[in-house]
C-alpha cells in the first residue's frame, strides 16, 4: 500500500516514513502542497495523509483537488484544535482528522481501519522491492508506473513473488500457470518469460534463470 504524505516539518515527514515503513507500507513524502498534488497525479496511491499549514497551496486546497477526482481516503494533521476546523475538513471530504502532536500508534490505527473500511488491505498486495501486485485489481505497479501484463504474465510474476528464491521448474510453471490439461512444452513458459522481461525493464535482472531447470525471482 502506498501512501502519500504532505508536511512542511521534515522531522515528522521522516518519523512518519520510518514508522509507516516498518509497518508494511511504501510511503512518499512532500514538503508542500503544490508538490502533493503533483505526486497525486503521477503516482498510484492507497491513502493519503495532509498537513493544514503547508507553503503554496494549504491541506485544504489539496484536498479539495483530490476530491475532485478521487475517494481516497484523506487524513488531515493539524496544529489547531478547533471543532470548526473538524467540521469544514469532513464538510470538504476529509476522513479523519487527527491534532497535533500525535500519537503515531493511534495514527497507524486510524490508516488501517480507513484502508479495511475501503476494502484494502495489505494481505491483497504482494510486494518486491518497488513492485507492488495487486491481487484484487490485477494490476502490477513498479515506482508507481502502471505496467500492462497479458494474464498469463500476471499468474506469472503472482507466482514468482509467492515464491520469492525459490527455484521453479519449467515443467512446475507449465503445470501450475498452464495446467494439467495444456499439451504444449516448455518453451511456451520461455516465450512468456521473455515477454514478462520486456515489459517489467529494469526489474527484468530480477527474474534469473537458472540454467537446464528453470527461473527465480530475488537478488
């Protein structure tokens, strides 16, 4: 799951990303709002957290653009405490709102309940490295760039990420991608695999063969 933060204090950008990787989660951090929203529109994201006060454009204007195009769930960090600060963030879509300072485990709470609410969750995604599976969306992502996979290439590199140094066998892959019913030979698992190389470029290195058996994914 990637999430998207946006603060103007770096030492809270930097806790919040250690913190949020140590729990399972890819995180990109920003420093102002005008560069969030441009993160928002280059890169896939599963929730998104903001601050009030940012330089260039505020939380609340970031959020009011999201909501323009997406659901996402938005959480807003905020110095103030003020119940008409709450209520005009839920009046323009924001999900929770959380006053600092903040209790980070309360905070990893709420982005869980959120991403559960929503139907996401982390046992849906597989992940190597910056390649994030997505098992719901068939949907493989590296740095957050969308890559096209046929559905054979799909079971594929699911399979390989399931089975992360293990090496399998050609004959293993034809019968579990292809199964038992399928009469062709293995070189239709090489034609695959070339094709699979192609499209995933520099994380091709990762998929190794090894020779007169059959492949691996890892280092």
């Amino acid at each position: 799951m990637n999430i998207l933060v946006a603060d103007d204090d770096v030492r809270i950008l930097r806790m919040l990303k250690d913190f949020l990787i140590f729990n399972g989660y890819k995180v990109t951090t920003v420093e102002n709002g005008q560069m969030a929203l441009k993160c928002f529109e280059n890169q896939e994201f599963h929730l998104v957290i903001l601050d009030v006060m940012m330089p260039i454009y505020d939380g609340w204007i970031v959020c009011k653009e999201i909501r323009k195009t997406s659901d996402i769930p938005i959480i807003m960090l905020t110095a103030k405490d003020s119940d008409l600060d709450e209520l005009f963030g839920f009046d323009i879509g924001v999900d929770d709102y959380i006053s600092k300072p903040f209790n980070i485990e309360l905070l990893l709470a709420r982005i869980n309940r959120l991403l559960k609410r929503r139907g996401v969750s982390l046992k849906n995604v597989i992940s190597f490295k910056d390649m994030f599976i997505d098992l719901e969306k068939h949907r493989v992502t590296i740095s957050g760039e969308n890559i096209e996979l046929s559905p054979k290439e799909f079971e594929l590199i699911v399979y390989f990420a399931e089975n992360i140094d293990r090496v399998i066998s050609r004959d293993t892959l034809l019968k579990v991608i292809w199964g038992d019913e399928y009469f062709g030979d293995t070189r239709t698992v090489d034609t695959h695999i070339n094709r699979l190389r192609n499209k995933l470029k520099e994380y091709s290195k990762y998929i190794k063969t090894v020779r007169s058996f059959g492949y691996k994914l890892g280092e």
